[in-house]
C-alpha cells in the first residue's frame, strides 16, 4: 500500500456559482480575528499549526498545481487580546502572519489596543500592507489613514490579473480603543468606497475586494449602498462564519481563532458585464488535520519564555473569585470588589469605578494559587489606573451610563468601591438609579469627589462622557494622568507581593511600606488569612493513569499546582536561575485538563438544566501554603437591583 496522502478534511461549500470547466483565474484565501495560537479543546479545535496545514494544502498541494498563485487576505485584530499579547504587547504575531503569507490586511479595532505607535512597530515589520480608507489621522499628513495604513492596495496575481483591494472600518470600534490621536476624521464607509472604487478600477483592477473589519449589518450596508460596484466584500469583527450575497455582491466572514478559513475561486465571465462567479468552500480546521511542524516548532519559540513566567504562582486564594461575564456585568462581584478597593486604597481616592469589561476572565477561578497567567489573562488591558476630580453628578451620570443597557451583558455595567447604589431595571435608561451613596452618604451633586478609574472612562469611552478629562475636552480634573498611572495588571502583582512572607522582590523599600498600609485598608472587607506552618511543597504521590477522580478533588488540584513550581522565587523578571519548564508543563496540563472538564460539565449542566453555583471558602486547615497570606474578596451589598432583576 501506498503512502497515504494527507487530504484536509472537513470542507464544506459555502457557494457554488454553477459547474463549470474552466480553471479559476483568481485565486484567495480569507481568515479574519486571530487571537490564540494554541488549539481548543473542542471542535474545530484550530490552533496556527493546524491553520497553516490548511494554507499549505491551499498554496502548493497537488490539486492546485498550474493554478494562479494563492492570495491571502486578512481582515484584521490580531495583535490583542490574548495571554501572550498581554506580555509581548502583539509582537509574537508578526512571524506567524508573515509565515502564512498574508498578502494584505485590513487594520482592526484590537490592534491598535497597545497605541498608535505600537502598531507602527508591528506594521513595520509585516511583509505586507495594513489598509483602512475611513479614517484618518489629520496629524500625519492631509488625507492620511490612522497608523500611516494604506487606503487602497493593488496585487497583480501570477497570471496578470489585477486584484483592487479596499480597506474600511466602522465608526462603532473607534469608541473601544485606547490611546487613539486627537481629531481623527470618520469618513463613511459607503462614501469612501463610492470615491475609491472607481479610482482602482482605473488604475487597472480586473476584480475590486473591501477588506472590512466592521459588524456585519455594516458590511451589508455597505453591499446594499454601493450597488455592487465591488465583486466581494471580506469582513472581519464578528466572531462567525457567515456568507451573503447582495445586490451581487458576496459578503462573507470567515469564523475566528485559526478555527476556520476561506477558499474562494473565481472566474470571469464569458460576457462583457465585467462580473466574476465566486466559489466559496468552508474549511473548519479541527483535530483530524496535522499540524504542521515548523510552525509547531515556531510557536514554541515564541512562546517558551512566556510559559514558564506566566507559570508562576504570585498569590493564594480562599475565596473562589467569580470573574463570569453573567457576574461581573450585571451585579456585584468578589473580584471586581477587591480589585475596586486596591485602586482606591492605592491612590488614596474617595472612591472608584471600573466598567466590568475591564474584568475579561469569564470564569470562576476556585480556591488555591494564582497564577502570573490568572492576572494577565483576567486583567489584559495597557491603559493604566487614573486619579480624577469630578463632581457628585458625574459619579451619578456614570453610574446611569453604566446601567443604561441593562440586563444585556455590556461591559460598561460599573463595579465600585466606597460607593453603594440601588437601581430598577424597569425604569427607563438614564432614570435607573434609586439611591446611591459615597462613604457611607448620599451623594452631593455638586461637590467633587477624588475618583479612581481606568484610563479608558476618564476618556469618556463606552458612553461614560460625564467622566472625561478636561485634556479631552469635558469637565473632570485630571490627578494622575495615564502616562502617570499603573497598570491594573502590575498593581495586582504587586500587592501579591506585599503578602508574600517569603520571595518578596528585590529593593522593595518604601514600595514595599506603602503596599503594607494598601492592604491593610483591603483587609478591613477582603479578610487576609496568614500563612500556614505546614510546608507548601508537601510530597504527593505519583498521578497514575488509574487515578480516576482521585487527583482531581479540590485540595488535589491545589497541592499539584503549589508544588508544581518553586514558592522560593523571588519573582524578579530578571532572575531566570530558578525556572523549570517541567513544573510549568506540568501546570500547563492541569489546566488543559481543568478547561476539558469544565466544558464537559457545563454542557451536561445546561442541558440537565442544573445551576451551577460558586463554590465555598476554604476552612480552617485548608490552606495549606508557607510563602503567602491568602485573600478571600467578598460581595458586600454594594450593588442593588430592586426591581427587574436578570435572571
């Protein structure tokens, strides 16, 4: 027998424009929002070594041989959010996009989530242009796109034919990003592509494509506005797969993650109409197709350094910390509590607030040690903690905005501390709120109260204009300004630190002084529990394939992630001699399974129609651990639906 071929599986037509002989002329390849390099553990499965198995099948398998070269098209978010962006601020992405062979890329909303110039580093890198038309930047010269992008891009493909590319955004995402310049111009997407379009096909284009990164009610605006003037609209920002066909225009989407692509193939018409038939074939990239080796060998390059850092354990929870989307963005949460009170206490503010999308984990993280990874994947965001002056109104009007999409699962639903509110969501938006205090006190509507809040409110981002500093053009007093402030991220790590009694950083002085009197404060409503005497790194047993349900009780989850890594570390970036990548796969596995086993049961639990709750405390003589004290965050009452309460 033979050596047998590995044919991709899993392809399905999405359009089929008839039968014919004739081979295609052109030839493309679509994905759009990439984000996590390694595989899910459910179906497609995805993962980059997998997608790129795919694009070499597409590129040079035997099928295609004498065929026009392939095409590649991005319609952007690729440099964040994910855990290893967190750390490398986008960087690892650019070899893997370059190794696929993107040809052109439309920009989305999350690459430029760590700065215009962050972006310009990435960009600069890429074997290929970024393109956005709409919107631009009067900074950077007249009529220039945001991150010096191009508008319009031509490829002539192998054949001579002429590919006429179109990059468009949509107004709606400019609102989400952080750090965007000042008096960026919003061109419509309709009106620019009615200005450009004609412009390639005079410079030649046989076939004009918009690369978009815009929800898809905008992409079909954009079909049905401009009476199929381009051929095919390619779309990105929804996280689905999905194809249209409009006023002769094909609109498609093409999934998200690495867990699907696009092959399209078309083919000019006989007549003189000028038009193409489009073939487009769905690919789910799941387990059934190997992973392609190189790139397996690439991503564990870039990634390496990162695994066994983010591996670590900086702190120990008591209390399982309840970090779900259904939580954290529509009531009160322990998390969001706790993580509220330590920017208080840090800035010594009169209160705080932080919209709940700034809480991205959606999950409950259960009693025992967290992990550098837990914070930077709970917690992503590059905009940093400020200190704002504002008046009791604003606080008010805030907390309105916060609730004015109630009960849907927005992220501008607000967490707070030293601030109590009752609300009704019956009431009309902008009206919800029936009471509400600030240090134990009904809130003065014209006296101003030291605010601590995220860097993305105090620039009136998701609606919360009553917040916006005067630098931006409202009313709030800025205290400490972004560039000023810290991360929420870094301001977890460190008030970690502050409990360690063992491997605290090095040259912590007065940081490690005014972090003491920070968590003192925390501890009067998240009670700290002081170490145990008993040894974290206790020996267990050996897991054995036999084990069952043996290893994964509670306190055997715990015991395995504490003694998996060295509570020695001194937690010091600099300081690699104590890494050991054994204990960090070894973690790695125990979350793998962990995630498995979660989805197993939340399908079961959802279709049993069974609630799940969030777990107990740790008791006395559970915590087990010798280098920290453990935090417990509580809920407390601060947040109060009377009347129209989600269920």
């Amino acid at each position: 027998m033979g050596e047998k071929k590995a044919a991709p599986p899993d392809e399905s037509v999405t359009y089929s424009s008839g039968t014919h002989d004739a081979p295609p002329d052109v030839r493309i390849l679509h994905y759009n929002d990439v984000y996590h390099l390694d595989p899910s553990s459910s179906e497609p499965v995805g993962g980059v070594a997998r997608f790129m198995t795919l694009v070499k099948h597409y590129r040079d398998g035997e099928k295609f041989a004498g065929l026009p070269d392939l095409v590649t098209l991005f319609s952007g978010d690729a440099f964040n959010p994910s855990l290893e962006s967190s750390v490398t601020k986008g960087d690892h992405m650019v070899p893997l996009l370059n190794k696929i062979g993107t040809d052109a890329a439309a920009l989305g909303n999350h690459d430029l989530d760590f700065g215009v110039r962050q972006f310009g580093h990435l960009s600069s890198r890429c074997k290929f242009p970024w393109l956005i038309a709409n919107v631009l930047d009067p900074a950077l010269g007249d009529s220039v796109p945001i991150g010096n992008c191009s508008k319009t891009h031509i490829i002539t493909a192998s054949n001579g034919i002429k590919i006429g590319l179109l990059g468009l955004g949509e107004r709606e995402w400019l609102a989400t990003i952080n750090n965007l310049p000042p008096d960026l111009i919003y061109r419509s997407a309709t009106e620019t592509a009615k200005e450009l379009v004609p412009q390639l096909r005079a410079e030649g284009a046989d076939i004009v494509i918009a690369i978009t990164h815009m929800r898809e009610p905008n992409d079909n605006k954009l079909a049905e506005q401009t009476d199929g003037i381009i051929d095919i609209i390619l779309g990105g920002h929804d996280h689905y797969y999905n194809h249209s066909v409009i006023k002769g225009t094909h609109v498609l989407r093409s999934g998200t993650d690495f867990k699907q692509l696009s092959y399209l193939e078309a083919r000019r018409r006989a007549d003189d109409s000028g038009r193409w038939d489009i073939d487009i074939v769905r690919r789910d990239v799941t387990s059934a197709i190997p992973p392609h080796e190189p790139t397996v060998e690439l991503v564990e390059r870039l990634t390496a350094s990162l695994k066994s850092t983010l591996q670590k354990p900086i702190g120990f929870t008591a209390a399982p910390l309840d970090a779900r989307f259904r939580t954290v963005r529509l009531k009160e949460s322990n998390i969001a509590n706790w993580v509220c009170d330590i920017m208080r206490h840090y800035y010594s503010g009169d209160c705080s607030m932080m919209a709940s999308g700034t809480v991205r984990g959606d999950q409950i993280y259960p009693p025992g040690p967290i992990l550098l990874k837990d914070i930077m994947n709970c917690f992503p965001f590059e905009d940093p903690v400020v200190v704002i002056k504002v008046t009791g109104k604003a606080i008010w009007d805030a907390l309105e905005n916060g609730l004015s999409q109630y009960p849907a699962l927005e992220g501008r639903f607000p967490q707070v501390s030293n601030i109590t509110f009752e609300f009704d969501g019956r009431r009309d938006s902008g009206s919800r709120i029936v009471t509400a205090t600030i240090g134990g006190e009904p809130v003065d509507m014209a006296r101003k109260y030291v605010l601590v809040t995220r860097g993305y409110m105090a620039r009136g981002k998701d609606g919360y204009d009553s917040l916006l500093i005067e630098s931006e053009g409202g009313e709030a007093e800025e205290i400490v300004s972004e560039e000023n402030g810290i991360l929420i991220s870094m301001m977890l790590r460190q008030y970690f630190m502050s409990l360690r009694v063992m491997g605290q950083w090095k040259y912590w002085g007065n940081m490690g002084r005014h972090w003491d009197s920070v968590t003192q404060r925390v501890n009067a409503s998240h009670t700290h529990y002081d170490p145990s005497s008993a040894p974290s790194s206790e020996s267990l047993p050996a897991r054995s394939e036999g084990a069952g349900w043996d290893n994964w009780t509670p306190q055997k989850i715990r015991q395995r992630k504490v003694s998996a890594v060295s509570t020695e570390e001194t937690d010091d970036d600099d300081d690699e001699s104590h890494e050991n990548q054994g204990d960090a796969n070894e973690i790695e596995m125990i979350d793998k399974e962990m995630q498995v086993m979660r989805r197993v049961f939340s399908k079961w639990a959802r279709i049993a129609g069974v609630e799940c709750r969030v777990g107990d405390e740790l008791q006395d003589g559970e915590f087990k651990v010798d280098w920290t004290r453990a935090i417990a965050p509580r809920v407390e009452g601060r947040i109060i639906c009377v009347g129209g309460e989600h269920k």
